[in-house]
C-alpha cells in the first residue's frame, strides 16, 4: 500500500491475496488505521496484552494449507493500540523476538493461546 502512488484500492488487494472482497475491505482498512498511527516502536505495552498469530493469504488445498501462506503475528494491549508484524515463521524464537521488542517487562499479564 506503501508503494502505490495513490494507494491501493480493496478490488486490487483481493487480486494479489486471492480473497474475498469482504476480507480485502477489511484488511484494507486496518492496514490505513494501523499506518496512521505512526511509530510505536519507542513506547512499549504495558497492562494485560494479547499476542496470536495467523497466516494470510489465498485459497489452497489442505495439503499446502499452512505452506504457502504468510504469517502474521498481532499484538494488542487491552484497551490500547494493535501491531502488526509480518513474520517469516511462527517458531517460539520468532515469536519471543516480537514479544521482548513490544511489550515491557513490568507487563501485568500476557494472553496468548496454546501455540
């Protein structure tokens, strides 16, 4: 969205993802909201945070369901703001890498899920 001159329309990120319009909508406008924001790298989350992950990206048969698709890891702070962060894998030390980098470590509590 970055690259484009005047931007990048929901019908032209559902081309390149291979996905609904509904999706592309919606991951069109969170990726404006989350680019408003700014720089959050200087101020880390505090409180109850929330970390997950998830892989974007087109339809493919559940023989290369996970293979193909890229991985997003999310962080959000209850009642705060939300990251994004596009990762090259989903291993525990990827993922500890973007906990350390975001959250501080006087944080009340961290919820995640099983993974």
């Amino acid at each position: 969205m970055c690259n484009a001159k005047k931007g990048v329309s929901a019908k032209q990120l559902q081309r390149d993802l291979e996905c609904s319009y509904k999706t592309a909508w919606y991951l069109s406008h969170r990726i404006r909201e989350a680019m408003a924001v700014g720089n959050f790298n200087d101020q880390k989350l505090t409180g109850t945070v929330e970390v997950d992950e998830t892989f974007i990206g087109g339809k493919h048969s559940s023989a290369e369901r996970r293979s193909s698709k890229m991985p997003v890891v999310g962080i959000r702070q209850r009642g705060g703001e939300l990251r994004f962060f596009k990762a090259e894998d989903v291993t525990a030390g990827t993922l500890g890498k973007f906990i350390k980098e975001n959250i501080s470590k006087d944080v009340d509590k961290v919820m995640t899920d099983e993974w």
